[in-house]
C-alpha cells in the first residue's frame, strides 16, 4: 500500500473514532433505526441526527462524488478504505437513500448542471427522500411496456397513469419516474425520465401489505399531475437509455443485501450467541452437524461474492462496463440472502417462530425472513436475471 493510502487510513480511522457516536457502533434493532433522511423524516435518537450530519459535511455519504456536488471526491481505493475503516468499529451507514444508490449516478451521467446543483448536494445530505416509479400493473418485468403518459402542456407536462410496488411510496419526498411521452412510438422508444415532488396535487399513494405484515410496497396513482419541464432528465423520448442505466446500480444494490452490512452480526456471530439457549436448553456447540456445515459454506459463499463485487466495482471507477452482470450479481445476492435468513431461523429454532413480543422484537427474524422472499420479484424477478445471463452472458440462444 502507499504510503498516501497508509496516511488516508490513519487519518480516516482517527476521524472515525472521534466522530462515529457510540450508539451508532452497534447493531439495528428493527428497521425504524435506519436513517432515510427527508423532509418528514423523525430521528431516533440525537446520535443518529449527528452521525448524518458529521458524514454529510466530509461528504462520506457519497465518499465517490465529485466535491462540487458535496460528495466526498474519493477514489476507488479509498472509498475502499473507509468502507473498512467503517466495518472494524461496526459503524452504520449514516444514511440509506435511494438517491444515492439509484438516481444519484443517473443524474451524474445525464442530468443536466441545473439538476446536478440542485438535487446531489440534497441527496448527499439526507435532505430529499427518493421512491421509484418504474414497474406499472401491466409492465413489471417487461418495463418498456409502460404506459402512464405524460402529454406535452407547453411549459409542463401533465401525467395520468398508475405505478406499483414503489418501494418506500407513502415515505417518498420526490420519484424518479418513468413516463410514456410518444404514444405512437415503439415500446422501448417515446419513454423519457422525470423527476416530481411527490406533494404535487393529484398524486396519491396506496400502501401494499405483505405477508411479513409490513408494507414496503405501495401503488402510486396519478390524476392530471403537472411535472414542470426542467424536471425531464436527458434528452426526450430516450428514457429508456437511462433506465437500464439506473437499473443496473439498482441491481447492484439489491445484490448488496446477500452480504452482511456494518453492524450486522454475520450468520457464525448469530449461531455463537445461540449456544446455551438453543430452543430453551443448554448446550456447547449447535447439535446439527448438517446446519453448521451449511453455515461454513454461506460464510464461503458470502466472502467469494463480496470480494467479486469488490473487483467489480473496481472494474466500473476504472472505466468498465458492467452491463449484463448486475443481472448475475443481483439472482445470485439475492439467493444469499434468503439462505442467510432461513439460516438464522434455523439457528434461533423455535424462538424464531415468535411474531410479538419485546423478546423478539415483535417477531423481526420472522418478518425479515419472509421479507427475504420479495427479493426474487423487486428488480426484476430471479427468471428475468437468469434470462439475461443466459443470453448476454453466456450467448445461449432465445
């Protein structure tokens, strides 16, 4: 390693060490405790408000955006290293957004300097919570079949339509949306990428409720919603360039979740604090041979997958395409991940059953495990990837 590298650790771990508040150095107890930021957004706690407010101002946020958007300018190695350094005190991340992670590279790719000005620095900061408006009733899987029409108004356009499973709709501030601008055109053309304040009038959210009993999900109805023109991303009726742009970090993204975040006890982690109170008995190790060698293997699985996605995203900052293989990454994370819940509810035995209650959190494994199961669908289903692998992949024939 440099010995710049060496100097960025030092001062990065320092940095950490002084700024990171104790509380936040612990893991989630439900997902109330993750920090989306928004306009409406209440914090849990004064340590969740400051540990946002301290990685904003570094830009640590978005440690690999430009400074001139408030992200942290970083390179690839040491964003690397502060996801490290982040990892040995068990840090949280300071911020979930889907502004980060999904529109915010969008918009550095094709928003214009208006837009970048406007809503970067915003992202960065927690100030804008973001929902996606893709998939329609008839246009989830095949998405360039959408159809909601945004109709050219002079200074505006004016959108009617519907989405549906919009992750996060009735918690949204603004949607990056996909709309249909040239009814005439062919399904993959006339699309073009908008962004809306959700407030808007004419706009209204229904949540959807899943069988965890939770509601991520929402439908999303528009009647007559006016969208000013400065807010149309890119060039007109080629939306769908960004789309599958966007798609690809929203893949990778969703991948990420096969992998055990920052403080987030790791699969052995939760099997060790399971010895001596295995399904109310004592005992010295788990009984089931077969459960710990499954639990080796994930831990293999895990470490493989996080070091290919550690080269891949290398491979991107220096300039490659990573195209079809956000479908492999995301079939394959999201595989882990469902075997890293169905693991952890075999580890807890008969405790994970319990659905209320303080002692489990009012049933968090079970609801997470059966949230797990959504995963294969959001995205795009698992057979969509597998189709995308196998054809721009591995060159398979339709």
């Amino acid at each position: 390693m440099s010995e710049q590298l060496e100097d960025f650790r030092a001062e990065t771990r320092t940095w950490l060490e002084a700024n990171c508040p104790a509380e936040m150095r612990s893991p989630m107890a439900s997902e109330k405790d993750a920090c989306w930021g928004g306009r409406d957004f209440k914090f849990q706690s004064k340590a969740q408000q400051v540990w946002l407010q301290r990685m904003s101002e570094k830009g640590w946020t978005a440690p690999d955006w430009p400074t001139e958007y408030a992200g942290g300018g970083l390179n690839r190695e040491q964003v690397k290293i502060l996801k490290q350094e982040m990892a040995r005190i068990k840090a949280r991340p300071a911020l979930y957004s889907f502004g980060i992670h999904m529109l915010g590279p969008a918009l550095l790719k094709y928003g214009n300097e208006q837009q970048k000005l406007k809503f970067l620095p915003a992202i960065v900061r927690g100030e804008i919570r973001w929902c996606q408006g893709y998939s329609e009733p008839n246009a989830g899987s095949d998405l360039a079949n959408l159809q909601s029409p945004a109709i050219d108004k002079g200074e505006h356009y004016v959108l009617n339509g519907s989405k549906i499973w919009t992750s996060y709709g009735d918690y949204g501030d603004w949607m990056f949306c996909l709309v249909r601008t040239d009814l005439d055109a062919p399904k993959h053309d006339g699309i073009s990428f908008m962004l809306f304040d959700m407030k808007t009038p004419g706009i209204n959210v229904k949540p959807i409720r899943l069988i965890s009993g939770s509601s991520p999900f929402c439908e999303v109805f528009f009647d007559d919603v006016a969208v000013p023109k400065d807010q149309q991303v890119g060039e007109l009726n080629k939306g769908w360039s960004i789309a599958k742009y966007l798609l690809t970090h929203e893949r990778e993204m969703i991948s990420a979740t096969g992998l055990a975040g920052s403080g987030e006890k790791s699969v052995s982690e939760a099997a060790l604090e399971s010895i001596g109170r295995q399904n109310g008995r004592k005992v010295g190790k788990l009984d089931d041979q077969v459960l710990r060698t499954d639990i080796a293997r994930f831990e293999m699985d895990e470490m493989a997958f996080a070091l290919t996605l550690e080269r891949a995203r290398d491979e991107v900052k220096a300039g490659v395409s990573l195209g079809a293989v956000s479908s492999w990454f995301k079939y394959f994370g999201t595989e882990l991940n469902k075997q890293r819940y169905s693991l952890l509810m075999d580890i807890s035995g008969s405790d994970a059953l319990a659905w209320t209650g303080e002692s489990s959190a009012d049933g968090k494994l079970a609801r997470d495990w059966l949230r797990t199961k959504g995963n294969s669908i959001e995205g795009g289903t698992s057979e969509i990837q597998l189709n995308i692998v196998s054809k721009r992949i591995l060159g398979l024939p339709g």
